[in-house]
C-alpha cells in the first residue's frame, strides 16, 4: 500500500506521479550510478512513476547503463538539451515533469519536497545548489542560489512544471543551444507561481575543475549579460564552445 502524507500534500496532489526526465549525451560513466541512485533517494511514497532518458546520439553504453538501472531510453531527433528534453517530455506519462541533468543529484525524498510545493499552489519550481567539491568561492555560488531572481535559475538546479504547464508554455525553446533553461524560467514564471525549495541539489564542479572556478564563472556572466542584451545563438554558441573546456 502506498504511504501518503495528506496531512502535509493534500489528497489531490498525493496521486501526482513524477516522470524524470533526463538529457544525455555519452554518459556511460555516470547515468546507471544516476539512476540507480535516483529509485534509492525517493520516499517510496510511489510518486516516481519513471525516468526517461533522453539520448542525443551517444556513441558509447549511454543507453545500456541507463536501461540496466531501470530508466527508459528513447533516442532523440537531435542532440542539444531543449530538443532532448522536450522529446523527453512528449514520451513521459506523469503529471509532473522533472527535468534533471546527468551530472546532478537531487535530496533525498526529492519527489515529497516537490508534490508537497504542488499541493500548494506551484506550478513549477526548482531546488536549490551545491557542488560536488567544497571550495569556498563554489559555496558562494551555491548560495547566492537562495534568492528568487531568474538571474541565478539555471539548468543544473533542476526543474519540475506540472506538465499542464509545460504545455500550455510549449515545452523548452528548440531554437536556443544556451540559456533555454532562462528563457522556460521566464515564461514559467509569468503563468504560474514558481517554487524555490529549501533544499539544494548537488551538481558536479568538473567544468570548474577544468576552466578554473573564477574563470568559468566570469565567462557565463559574460554570456548571461549578452544574452539579455540581445546578442544572437550563434554568437553565445561561439563564445560557449570556444572558451569552455567540456
């Protein structure tokens, strides 16, 4: 028998099933140790209803790790998160969409935190952030996480959306190769109230590992600025590409 709080979510919002939606890309290494660490970290009050891989054309075992940790995997058009996820999201059969990516874990029983801001009133919303190694300037970051400006809501926080919302705002912008998760916030929260969770998720800090903590940052300033002055994709794409190690 399932476990519901109603005294806490509420008895609509109880029977809300979460479909996990994730972006990947030659994740051989990290999406079966996801995955299985995604059915452990749940409250296993039977709101996580599945996790949906979706695969941008990965040449290495994406889709064998993924699937012996009990994800579904479905092979995308094309590879870029937008597209990924929003093909992700057309397969998925829950009420919530919880889109997550591959180098990101969430608290533990993250699916009451998230039926629980459901039952009261949110339409969408995100958790908090830390990263995977503890450097002071990296702690900053994390907590400058804490305030409700759209400037600080991107896609490493995750982000969950009824998926009657979802709908109602057309899914990620497939146009957009950076800044899709600023741009769904945005419209997200011009429809409906947007939660910000007291809890934080924990991202890995390899790409600061790699480009330099102070560097990286500075460097998605830069594109963050450009992008609310105007500036084309191409131009983002260019300045992502040639000035972030992966």
């Amino acid at each position: 028998m399932k476990r519901y709080l109603k005294d806490e979510i509420g008895d609509t919002a109880a029977y809300m099933k979460i479909s996990i939606v994730i972006p990947a890309l030659n994740e051989e290494k990290r999406i079966g140790r996801l995955v299985n660490t995604l059915w452990t970290l749940e409250s296993g009050d039977g709101n996580l209803h599945e996790i949906i891989v979706a695969d941008g054309g990965s040449r290495d075992a994406t889709r064998r790790e993924a699937e012996g940790a009990g994800a579904v995997v479905i092979t995308c058009s094309r590879k870029g998160r937008a597209v990924q996820m929003n093909e992700g999201a057309e397969s998925a059969s829950g009420d919530i969409l919880y889109f997550l990516h591959a180098d990101t874990t969430p608290p533990q029983q993250f699916d009451r935190e998230i039926i629980r801001a459901v039952s009261k009133g949110a339409g969408a919303g995100c958790f908090q952030l830390k990263f995977s190694v503890d450097h002071p300037v990296l702690r900053f970051y994390g907590w400058c996480t804490r305030f409700k400006t759209t400037l600080v809501r991107f896609g490493d926080q995750s982000l969950f959306v009824t998926s009657a919302n979802f709908q109602k705002i057309r899914g990620f912008d497939e146009e957009l190769m950076v800044m899709e998760d600023q741009k769904i916030v945005g419209n997200l929260k011009a429809l409906t109230s947007f939660a910000l969770l007291d809890e934080a998720v924990e991202t890995s800090a390899r790409k600061y590992e790699k480009n330099g903590v102070v560097r990286l940052q500075f460097i998605f300033v830069v594109i963050v600025m450009l992008y609310y002055l105007g500036a084309k994709q191409d131009t983002l794409v260019h300045l992502y590409m040639s000035l972030i190690k992966m």
